[in-house]
C-alpha cells in the first residue's frame, strides 16, 4: 500500500515538475531527462511512459510552434522508455530482470551517443527485446568502448538481432558471431575503405550484414583493401557454363567459400554474392540485387561509392542492358524485407547530414506522425507483434518475383477533407524535418500517407511533387514513384488524375518499369469511372511498348483480356495474345536458364491456353513445340 502511495505521489510530482517545465517554454533538456531520473531511482516504465507520451502530445498540440530540439531529446526518452519497457514487460517492478533494464538505462544515458544511435535506429519491424540483450552482450564483452563505436553498435544490434542467413541458389551462408562482426570492424577500421565511425548506422546495416566467415573476410581484405571500384569483382568470378548445361557447380562441390567462388567460378547470384562480400570485408557498405526482365532472372551487386568529393550507390556493375530499364530489390538487412535499390540509393544522402540533424529530422517525423493519430488524419499504427516471428525470413537471394499489381486505394476527397490548420501543423513538422534531412524517407513517407488518405489539395500536391521530383526524381526514381502514385490516386476528378499520369509517364519515361506501372495505373481509373475503351487503350499501351522489358505486361494483358470479354468479345482474345506474343524475343543463350520466366516463354503458354480454348489445337501444338525448343 505505502508502495502504491509513493508510485501515485511519485506521478503526480512529475507530472507537475514536466507541466512547469513545458509551460516555461520547454527547455530542450531538463523535462525528459527529470522522467528518466525518476525511473532510473525506482519509477516505473508504466508512469513513465505515459508522462513522456503527456508530453509528447502536448508538443504535438503545439506544433509547428515547438522547439526542434527539445522535440529531438523528448522523442529520443520516449522511444528509449518504450523500447526498455517492452523488454521488462511481464516483470515485477523489483524483480531482477526490471532491476537488469534499470541498468541498461543508466549505461546508456551515461553513453549519449550511443543511446541516440540506438533509439533512432531501432525500427517497429525489430525485435526490441533482442536488440537489447545483444547490447547487453556487447555490454558484458566490450563495454568500455562502445561509446566511441556507437553506430557500429547500433547497426549491429538491429541487424543481428537474429542470425542473418541468406539463400544464394543451393546454398546458405549464414552470419558469425555479432561480436566478432563488431571486433572485425573495429580491429581493421584503419584499413577499411570508408572507415566505421563516420559512417552513419543507416549506411553501417549494409556493410554489417555480411553471412561469409572471419576467415573469409580477412582474405578478402588482404586481396581488395583499398579497392575503389569493388563492384568489378563481380567480374572476377568466371561463368560455370558446365553448371548452365545441367553440371553440379564446382565451387558448390568443392566448399562454397568466396576462395572457391573465385577459383571456380559460378552463375550470376555467386558473382554477386562475391562482390558484395568482398565489398563488405574491405569496409564498403554493399547490397546484393535481383530483378527479373523480359529475359528471365539476373542477380547484380550495389555498392557505395565516392570520387573523394561526394557519396553515391552505384547499382549498375554487372546489371546487363535487358535489367537497365527494370526495378531491383534487395533485402534490408534490418527488416528483412525486399525494397527497391533506389531506396537504398536514398541513403547516400545521409553521409552529408550531421547525425544531431538526422535524429532532429527523425524525431520531427515521429511529432507529425503523432499529431496525425491525434486529429485522426491517418489510421493508428498496426498492433505489434512479439516474439521471433516478428519479421519474414530472409527469401532465398535469387532474383525477386513478379511484383503483385499494388492495390489502387478508393480516391478520397482530394480537396483537404480535414481542418486545413491541422494538415498545415503536419506539413509544416515535415519540412521542417526534411530541411534538416532531405533524404528521411519516413518524413515523405508521411506525406504519401496524408495524400493517400485524401487530406491534401491538389496544390499541396503540385508543390510536394515539385520538390520530391527536384530531389529524388532522377537519382532514385523508384522511390519518389513511391510517394507520388498515391498522390495522384487520391485525385478526385477523374480529367486531372489522367492528366497526372500522363504527366507522370513522360516524367518516368526513361523508366521502363515505373511507365508501365504509370499506363497500369491508369487504366484502372478508367475502369474505374466505367471508360472501359480508355482503360484496353492504356493496356494495349504496355502490351506494345513493353513486351520485352518486364513481366508488367502480364497484368496488362490479363487485364485487356477480361475487358474483351466483360464487352462480349471474346473472339478477339487470341489475336491479342497472338500480336503480343510476336512482340516478344525469345531469352538469349546466355538466359536460356530462366527460360520459363522468360516474357516469351509466359506470353506463348498463355497463348496456346487460348489457342486450345477456341479449338485451334493444331496451333497451339505449333506453339507448344516452339515453347520446347526454346526458339
């Protein structure tokens, strides 16, 4: 009882303390950090949490007119109070274990950069309570210089917070042990390309992640350190053409090691994986990428790169001309998700940005997200789940399947349904971030949202896109294709939303994915608005433009086929098949693996599926046989 008496006067003395702070004008510090003295001596995460969350709301109401930095200290307790209680829930309060998170809370406020690494990093995808019991890991073995390594210890956390494995064809590697990780980059940091502690944590998770033993990774850097084009390595690795004609892979036979890799060759996926391995070892951030083309499947390598004066992703070493023109995905390492490359390409932009303005910018980007949930401008966040199923395994690292057509949201108002004041707040607290970091992905990510969700006019529209285009719009067009489809999905009036892709088409010409997405787009509208001559005229569009360029021109033939037969005409359905499959070329030699992803292939079952529909049987036997053949 005389527990629940101090806990009930411990809030309430807090709370007036944080209330007098806040009313004096909000000092940047003193308010966040008097809720983390008293959790520190004996207050629970409960009250704290909630008073940071008062807090936080308060700031929120308050915005734009709020201080930037006082907003950067209170989101970084907040986050930090909610990551250490979801690792002591379930706990008494003075049991040993609350007792143990107590402790981490005062390692880490005694270490400012490396709890702000940390928190910041940490994303809703992560499993928090493994975040931290690896820091409590690198705590036990190595605590007294992880203040002076704090994004190689953030970056490491949140990548190994499970075992990383990746799936190269029919093999796996599969990390070692993270604290080996984190003593190869420390050990060698003199050596490495881009050294380790002026790199920020968002590009570290990319040089972290590597799945090839200590060993491996010593070798590579006694072969390539210094290497200013490590993405040449690809070409290191010679092609297993007995391998392509049925042959087991030797190196797979011999040991699948980046020694065996290189002594006896392999296929694109083992190239790739070399030198992004290799990348890795000698300190360059590096990603593997796959796409699939009209020709089938094809694994290239991405990684960071710099002339001595600026900082840039190169994606285009080992990326044939047939993959020019398509997306390429990746995993990231922290998610274990698969994103566009030119998301990862973002990321270059955070090597020019001091790491106070890239929490300023985060801790901006959480305010508005906030004062969204407040005035209801967007759906709360989806409830977390826990344990170790939290995130998808790692797919295996061949090149990524057919993207799924994106589902087109219904439009919404399109003329800033909600209080212009409270939409004004939120855009404001975003440029305001952006301005710190233009390359903050969750900030435009947040103005996609409040478009999507039919909260902006169409000028708020014009100006965003004008700005996102000047920024993103050729150096990462995947991304800014991202933020700007719903932009223009939640266009109303159906004459401007056509203009807008027709705008967007010309804009992302050069693009061949993202324009046929464009066409895609639009013809749903038309279907849509019940214009089903415009919407086959916008199909028909891809079909003949994009026939060897990727595996969008699936969607748009299935697509012009339902229309055909909703209007009872059916008997042009063959034909239609038949014209874009003689548009096609069959997969070179050198693509012949991938010859059932091939667009040639796929096109031509289809077409002998309707062939036989409509009884020509001998035609479709016809196709059947050039289908086998492969030519």
């Amino acid at each position: 009882m005389a527990r629940h008496g101090e806990r009930t006067m411990r809030r309430l003395l807090t709370g007036l303390l944080i209330a007098t702070s806040w009313c004096a004008g909000g000092a940047s510090g003193p308010a966040a950090s008097d809720v983390l003295d008293a959790l520190e001596a004996g207050g629970s995460f409960e009250d704290a949490g909630a008073t940071l969350g008062s807090m936080f709301d308060a700031a929120a109401r308050a915005a734009p007119d709020v201080d930037a930095d006082f907003v950067r200290d209170l989101a970084e307790a907040r986050r930090l109070v909610a990551h250490l209680a979801e690792v002591a829930s379930g706990d008494d309060p003075q049991t040993a274990a609350s007792e143990h998170v107590r402790g981490t809370l005062r390692f880490l406020r005694d270490r400012p950069k490396l709890r702000a690494s940390l928190v910041f990093l940490v994303d809703p995808a992560d499993d928090v309570p493994a975040v931290y019991a690896l820091l409590d890991r690198l705590r036990d073995a190595r605590g007294s210089i992880l203040e002076e390594w704090a994004s190689l210890v953030a970056a490491v956390c949140v990548v190994h917070d499970r075992p990383m494995v990746r799936r190269i064809n029919e093999n796996v590697a599969t990390s070692a042990d993270p604290i080996a990780i984190f003593d190869y980059y420390v050990a060698h940091e003199r050596r490495l390309f881009f050294g380790v502690r002026p790199v920020p944590a968002e590009l570290l998770v990319h040089l972290v992640d590597t799945t090839a033993s200590l060993p491996e990774m010593a070798w590579a850097l006694e072969q390539h350190q210094g290497d200013r084009a490590v993405g040449a390595r690809f070409f290191d690795i010679a092609y297993d053409q007995d391998h392509l004609r049925g042959e087991p892979k030797k190196s797979t036979v011999a040991g699948w090691t980046l020694q065996n890799i290189r002594r006896y060759g392999g296929v694109c996926a083992d190239q790739a994986y070399y030198a992004m391995t290799v990348a890795k070892a000698i300190g360059v951030p590096a990603t593997y990428v796959g796409a699939v083309s009209g020709e089938g499947a094809h694994a290239w390598v991405g990684f960071l790169q710099s002339d001595g004066r600026r900082v840039w992703w190169n994606f285009d070493t080992g990326r044939y001309d047939a993959y020019q023109g398509v997306r390429g995905r990746v995993l990231d390492p922290q998610t274990r998700r698969q994103i566009p490359d030119s998301t990862v390409s973002l990321l270059a932009e955070l090597s020019t940005v001091g790491a106070h303005d890239r929490q300023v910018a985060a801790a901006l980007t959480d305010l508005a997200r906030r004062r969204m949930e407040l005035d209801r401008l967007a759906p709360p966040p989806a409830p977390k789940r826990r344990g170790k199923g939290r995130r998808d395994e790692a797919p295996a690292a061949t090149a990524p399947p057919t993207d799924d057509a994106v589902p087109v949201p219904a439009p919404g108002p399109g003329d800033g349904s909600a209080r212009a004041s409270d939409v004004g707040a939120v855009l404001d607290l975003l440029e305001a971030a952006l301005r710190r970091c233009p390359g903050h992905a969750p900030a435009w990510a947040a103005v996609s949202d409040l478009s999507a969700a039919g909260h902006l006019t169409l000028d708020d529209k014009t100006r965003w896109a004008t700005v996102l285009h000047r920024l993103c719009g050729e150096r990462y067009p995947d991304f800014s294709w991202s933020i700007i489809r719903p932009m223009i999905e939640g266009v109303a009036d159906v004459e401007a939303q056509n203009g807008l892709w027709n705008r967007a088409f010309d804009g992302y010409g050069a693009r061949l994915d993202i324009a046929a997405d464009v066409r895609l787009a639009q013809g749903r509208m038309w279907e849509r608005a019940g214009d089903t001559r415009k919407a086959g005229q916008c199909y028909e569009d891809v079909i003949i433009r994009f026939a060897n360029a990727g595996p969008f021109v699936l969607s748009a033939l299935l697509r012009a086929e339902a229309i055909l037969r909703e209007n009872g005409r059916s008997d042009l359905v063959v034909a239609l098949y038949g014209r874009a499959w003689n548009a096609t070329k069959p997969p070179s030699p050198r693509s012949a693996m991938f010859l059932m992803s091939s667009n040639w292939y796929r096109i031509g079952s289809f077409y002998a599926q309707r062939l036989a529909e409509f009884g020509r049987d001998a035609d479709a036997a016809s196709v059947g046989r050039r289908l086998r053949n492969g030519r």
